[in-house]
C-alpha cells in the first residue's frame, strides 16, 4: 500500500509540473522554447514513475535473493531445538540486506503478541509483487495449521527458491547478449541516420539542382517532399508539419527547407527506436518493461545527445 500511496504521489507532482510547464507553453509565443518546454514536461511525466518502478523492480529483488537464506537459517534453529519464536529472535539479530528491517519487523509484531500467521501474512501483503515470497509464505503457513514439519518445509523452500534464481540468472545470463546486440543496432542506426543526413541529403540536393539545370540527375526527383507542405492547412500535410515543427524547436533549420525536414524526420526515428528498443531489451532481460526503462533513458539520451551534438557543430 505505501509503495502505492508513492507512485501515486509521484504521479501528482510529475503532472502538476507537465501542466504548468504546458500552460507556459501555451502562453509563450516563441515557438522554439515552446516546444522544448512540452518536451521537457513529457520527460518529467514520465521519468520520475518509471524510475520510482525501476528501482521497486530493483529492490524487490534483492528481497527474493535474501529470502531463502532466511528460511534456512530457520530452519536450522529449529532443527536445534529452538522455538520458532526463539528462531525468529536469532535471525532479527542477522543480516539479510534489504531484508533486515522485514525480518526485525515480524519479530517485532510477535514479541506484541501478535500470531505468527498474521504476522506472516502482513509480510506476504507488504511482498505481494513477488510471486515467489507470497506462494512461499503460503505453504509456510499450510504447514504449520496442518501441525507439519515447518523446518523441513522452509528447508525445502529455501532449496527450491535458490534453484528457480540460479535457472533466472543463467537466463539473464544467456539473454544479456541480446541485450548487448539492441544497443549496438540501436548505435548503428543512429550512425546510419547521421550519415544519411551527411551525404545522401545534400547529394539528393545537387542531383535535382543538376537535373534543373542540365537535364541531368534525378529527373523529376523532388528532393524535399515536404515542399508543397510549407503553412499548408491540407490535412494531408500534418506528417510534414509535425516533421518542421520538431526541427524548429530543437534549431535542426529553417522552416520549409529540405535539411530541416529529413532531420527532424531522421530525429524523430532516433527518439521513436530508442524508447521501444530500451522497453524491449527490458522485457529480455527481465521479463519486465518497468526495468527497460533505464535502458530506453540511456539509448534516448544516447541518442538525442549524438544527433544534436553533431548539428550544433555543424557535422550535418
């Protein structure tokens, strides 16, 4: 619930912020700082959630691998003779990483006199994201109504959570190559974009030019096919339109030109192929689109800082 009550506030700020920087936007003539005002609200929106989700991801994995040790430590007080209480009391005193303040919270809850099946379940409630820890704490407490050996069954979970990560972490493993691939095929295209933009554009722009005046070249080749487009009202043309837009506002050229249109098109691919190629290496690697997050932020800004770097320098 307190995970929850984060996000949602997290949520309300990042929107309070993308509304006001939105509104600024709209009563802001210049065009330009508009734009980058709109985009600077989408990346607030957005980053801070799927950051704050990164990390619980994060986070609650380090309690699954901090969990078995846990069970088998006792386990093992148990098989010396302590109670289960006493067991409790032992691990309160050990170190489990992110797990420590859990464990010493169940104990706590139990020197209150609160029952242990309570006690476990509002452990199983605060962990209800993972799968592992709450089907764990269910047979944990199967056992111990149907009067079982509780020490044996932990024994035997402990066994089999650290046998389901070791098969999880050799998939990871195996699959971290992959994910090493979307980032070399996501720089090559960002290395194909800049040089499409370097060479291809402006020899487009001298073979229509050559064909105009020698009859030469691309003969009836338009090299900017967005040029009927320009302050066009058509419907037709909000695909050029949008294409103007994004190279005005991030100073890629003039408003109609040719440049101007093949870099904010070649722009606007680079931002569209990191976001989704960061989510997909994510969900590779993870099995989950909340960790690509950090993947689609470090190939966006990879890729957005590379594109602009070499316009202000005058590379394209």
């Amino acid at each position: 619930m307190g995970r929850n009550m984060d996000n949602q506030k997290i949520l309300i700020v990042s929107g309070a912020i993308f509304a006001v920087l939105v509104v600024a936007a709209i009563l802001i003539n210049n065009f330009v700082i508009a734009s980058n005002l709109v985009f600077i609200g989408i990346v607030i929106l957005f980053a801070p959630y799927s950051l704050a989700r990164f990390f619980q991801f994060k986070k609650l994995h380090a309690y699954e691998d901090e969990f078995p040790i846990f069970l088998r430590d006792l386990a093992e007080s148990q098989q010396a003779g302590l109670t289960l209480m006493q067991a409790m009391a032992s691990a309160a005193k050990s170190e489990y990483g992110m797990l420590t303040p859990e464990v010493r919270r169940m104990y706590n809850q139990l020197t209150w006199n609160v029952p242990i099946d309570t006690a476990l379940n509002n452990f199983s409630q605060r962990m209800k994201n993972s799968k592992v820890i709450v089907r764990a704490v269910i047979v944990i407490l199967q056992a111990n109504k149907s009067g079982g050996n509780v020490e044996q069954t932990m024994e035997s979970l402990a066994n089999n959570i650290e046998s389901i990560k070791e098969v999880q972490q050799e998939k990871n493993t195996m699959l971290s190559q992959q994910v090493v691939m979307m980032y070399a095929i996501f720089f090559i295209f960002v290395g194909i974009t800049i040089a499409l933009v370097k060479f291809l554009v402006p020899l487009l722009q001298t073979s229509m030019a050559t064909a105009d005046t020698s009859g030469f070249g691309f003969s009836g080749f338009n090299s900017n096919p967005c040029s009927l487009c320009a302050s066009n009202p058509d419907p037709a043309c909000l695909g050029c339109e949008a294409f103007y837009d994004v190279s005005a506002a991030f100073g890629f050229g003039k408003y109609g030109e040719g440049a101007a249109y093949y870099k904010g098109l070649f722009f606007t691919m680079i931002v569209v192929q990191g976001l989704f190629s960061g989510l997909i290496a994510g969900q590779i690697s993870s099995d989950s689109l909340a960790a690509g997050v950090r993947h689609s932020l470090i190939m966006l800004i990879a890729g957005i800082f590379s594109f602009i770097l070499v316009t202000r320098i005058g590379f394209i």
